[in-house]
C-alpha cells in the first residue's frame, strides 16, 4: 500500500513538472515569436532615419548610423547561430 501511495505521489509531481515544462516552452515560443515581429519593424525605423540623415543631413552620421546597425545585426545574427563566415577567398 505505502509503494502504490508513493508510485502515485511520483506520477502526480511529474506530470506537474512535465506541465510546467511545456508552459515554459510556449512561453519562450512566444516570446521568440514577438522578437521576430520586432526586427522587421526596427530595420524599417532605422533605414527611414538614415535615409533621412542622408537627406536632409550629415552623410557622415548616416554611414556612422549604418555601421552600428551593420554590427548589431551581427551581433544578434551571431547569438541565435544565424551569421556563418564566409571563406576567406572572397574578399568582399
């Protein structure tokens, strides 16, 4: 009897655990969901700021503007496993 009882308690708090497990999971599926409706609109900000500094003024501050764009696209690229270097061979 002490066996069954104990057999039962195991399998009640793992199937608690096995359900929080999967909240998390949705939970960080929809987080990373957000994040990529959320880089779109960013580049589209950012480019119509630069476009705009080229316009109407510092083309200096613009390239600034887009190298620090360029480096934290690569470094975002970079944390999800997205940036794969190219061979040395094509010098671009």
């Amino acid at each position: 009897m002490c066996v069954f009882l104990f057999y039962k308690l195991y399998k009640d708090a793992h199937k608690s655990y096995l359900l929080e497990q999967e909240k998390v999971i949705i939970q960080q599926e929809k987080l990373e969901n957000l994040k990529s409706k959320i880089a779109p609109h960013f580049l589209f900000n950012n480019l119509n700021k630069i476009r705009n500094e080229l316009l109407f003024n510092d083309p200096k501050d613009a390239a600034d503007k887009i190298v620090a764009m360029s480096d934290l696209l690569r470094s975002i690229l970079n944390k999800r496993g997205l940036l794969f270097p190219l061979p040395k061979k094509l010098n671009l």
